[in-house]
C-alpha cells in the first residue's frame, strides 16, 4: 500500500470541500427540521460529476474506484451534511455496483448513462420486516408471468423511495431449500405507485432523507430487468457488500470529523473560570482520545478501500473498517456533546444533530454485533454464531 500524497485524491477532496461549503450546517437543520430531500445540494453533486464516479466510461461515468468514492463520502460528510448528505447522493456514487457487474448490457446502457447524468433516482429494497439482517429468510415472492414475474411482499426500511423511479428488489424466485442462498433474485423493478404503496418510517435522525415501508401487491417486472442470473441473487449483491461497508463507514469517519472540528473550536473559544475550557484536561483528553480513535479508523477504512480497489480478499478488513469507524464517529459527536455542555445538547452549535445521525452508524448497513460474528467466525476460528 502507497502511503505517498495522491494528487488526484487531493484534487478531490478540494473539489468536494468547495462544492459542500456552499451548504452550511444552517442548510442541513433546515431540512431536517422540514424533513425536506436536499434537492439542492443533490442537484450540484451532480452537476459536479461525483454521481457517476464509479460508472464505466463508456456509460458516462467517471471509471473511478472505492477509493474515490468513499473519499467523496467522507468529505460531503465531515462538511456538516453528515448522513443526511451522504444518504441523498449515495446509491448514485456507488450503489450501481450489482448493475454495472452483473447487469446485461442493454440494461446497462438504458439505465447507467442516466444515474451517471443525475436524473435516475434509485433505492435499494433488500431488508424485510421478519427477515432483519438474515437475507435468506426473506419471503417477498416472484411468480413467473409470460415475459416476466409478478412480485409481492413487504420491503422494511428503505431510504429514498420516495424520490426513486426505480429499486434494486431482491425477491424469492424459488422455494428455500437445498443449498440457502439459491433462489433469490436481484431486480431492477419500477415503483410503480398503482402496485407499491410507500410508508414512512418515523426516526431519530436524518430527516432530510426519507426511510420507508414498501407494500409490494402484484407488481410486474419484466425479464429483460433482471440483474445477473434467476436464483443467484444473494451472489449478486454479497459481491459489493465489502465495498459498501467500507464507503459506509467513512461517512461515519467524516460525521466524527465535523463534529470534533466543533468540539475544538469550542474547547479554544469557550472561556470558564477565567481561562479556555480547553486547558483543562478532562477537556483536552476526551478530545485527544477522540482525534486518536478516528486516525485508526481512518487507517483501516483507506487500507480497506485500497484492497477492494486492487483485487485483494478484504472481508476482514472491510468489516473491522466498518466497526471501527461507527464507534469512532459516534465517540466524537459524543464528545462534542460533553464539551458543549447544555449548548451541546441545544441546537445552537449543530452537534446535537451530528449526534442523533453518527448513531444510526453503529447499526446500519450492517449492525456492530454482525461485525463481530463475522470476525469471531471467519477470523478467528470460532464457531458460527447465528
């Protein structure tokens, strides 16, 4: 692994700092408070090009890889967007994965030069209400029609359908048995309204982007918008799984890293007792162990996303990136809770805000005790779990 300065990663940290500065933490509690999509702030990621930068070329993208992407994400969110930036423009950064590796190629040139351009939103419909994280159990079904399937269902906890034309629908195409994992499907399906009704999900953070039930009744998806082979889907979507943890927890590493920027701040300008409150070491500490927790994560999440990028198994990686970077980010918007005091707790400094949205790290996409059954598993040896 180079640790030498990249001048092209640089370039884009630049890049993604100028375009984000013209969204402030006043911008993000407006829309939360409103519970209003950051169009916006959408619209100029993708004016910018940052949407399509994992896309092939020949599709309209810019062929970059997780590397980049997950730099993107950690700056939209170290900027303030925290989750709620990153979440708006996410599945447009990478999340076309399962279609780019496995999509056929008319579907890729019907649908990629449009999520390249910014006009395609999309959602991923993976998780069910009795399924939670075990993805073999889900019981959303598909019935072969003439030139396609008729599916039904309930989807759990899907961001953005509210603003997606389309979702990557993961459904049973067959009865579970034999070997689990066969007979899933991946599905690139139209929300149709007349056949999809969107519920949404009261939450505690991150209310500029939506999180929704779906109830699927009989919904047609044709055959030419299947992703990959009937019945391998679970092999379709695992294969982006580590790149997503990675890209996911650095949007947690810049969240913590908006809010200890704050706490500093603070801790600087803020003067009790006649002297910075900084100075004390009951202060200092807690921001020092703070800084110390995301450099490690830092660590693992870029050896993480170098690995993906060249080819390396990184199961491990990824994963410890993934909990390590969720504590580390909580921790710090923690800490900048206890810095501000009361003013923490309000919501004149923002950090109220970036508490509420470093949380949902720590459980999503992927839950910290399933990090660690993996690593019990898989890295040590041990006996499997669950």
């Amino acid at each position: 692994m180079d640790f030498a300065v990249d001048e092209t990663h640089e370039s884009i940290r630049e890049a993604v700092r100028a375009m984000c500065a013209r969204f402030g933490d006043d911008y993000w509690m407006d829309k939360d408070d409103k519970h209003q999509f950051p169009w916006e702030f959408y619209q100029a990621v993708a004016d910018a090009g940052w949407l399509g930068l994992t896309i092939p070329e020949e599709y309209g993208g810019g062929a970059l890889g997780v590397t980049e992407a997950a730099i993107v994400e950690r700056e939209i969110s170290a900027s303030g967007a925290g989750m709620s930036g990153c979440s708006a423009v996410h599945i447009g950064i990478f999340g076309f994965d399962p279609l780019i590796r496995h999509g056929s190629e008319e579907l890729k040139k019907r649908f990629l030069p449009r999520a390249a351009a910014g006009d395609l939103h999309v959602s991923f419909a993976v998780t069910e209400p009795d399924a939670g994280t075990d993805t073999l159990n889900l019981t959303t079904r598909a019935r072969k029609v003439d030139g396609g399937w008729l599916v039904s269902g309930k989807k759990v906890w899907i961001t953005k359908a509210q603003e997606s034309e389309r979702m990557f629908l993961l459904v049973r195409t067959s009865p579970r048995e034999g070997k689990a994992h066969r007979g899933l499907t991946l599905m690139f399906a139209r929300l149709d309204p007349d056949r999809v009704t969107i519920r949404e999900i009261p939450k505690l953070g991150r209310h500029a982007v939506d999180t929704n039930e779906l109830f699927i009744d009989e919904l047609f998806v044709a055959d030419e918008d299947v992703i990959g082979e009937v019945g391998e889907g679970f092999r379709v979507i695992l294969s982006g799984l580590n790149a997503e943890r990675v890209i996911s927890a650095n949007a947690a590493l810049g969240l913590g890293e908006a809010a200890l920027r704050k706490a500093v701040a603070y801790a600087n300008e803020r003067v009790v007792f006649g002297r910075p409150i900084g100075k004390n070491q009951l202060i200092s500490g807690q921001l020092a162990e703070a800084r110390i927790r995301l450099d490690a994560a830092t660590a693992i999440c870029d050896k993480a996303a170098w690995m993906i990028d060249n080819d390396f198994p990184c199961g491990r990686e990824a994963n410890e990136a993934k909990f390590l970077a969720g504590e580390a980010g909580f921790h710090a918007a923690d800490v900048a809770i206890n810095v501000h005091g009361g003013y923490g707790y309000a919501r004149e400094y923002h950090v109220e805000r970036y508490f509420r949205e470093a949380r949902l790290n720590r459980i999503a996409p992927i839950s910290q005790e399933m990090v660690l059954n993996y690593v019990a598993e898989h890295v040590l040896g041990l006996p499997r779990s669950y």
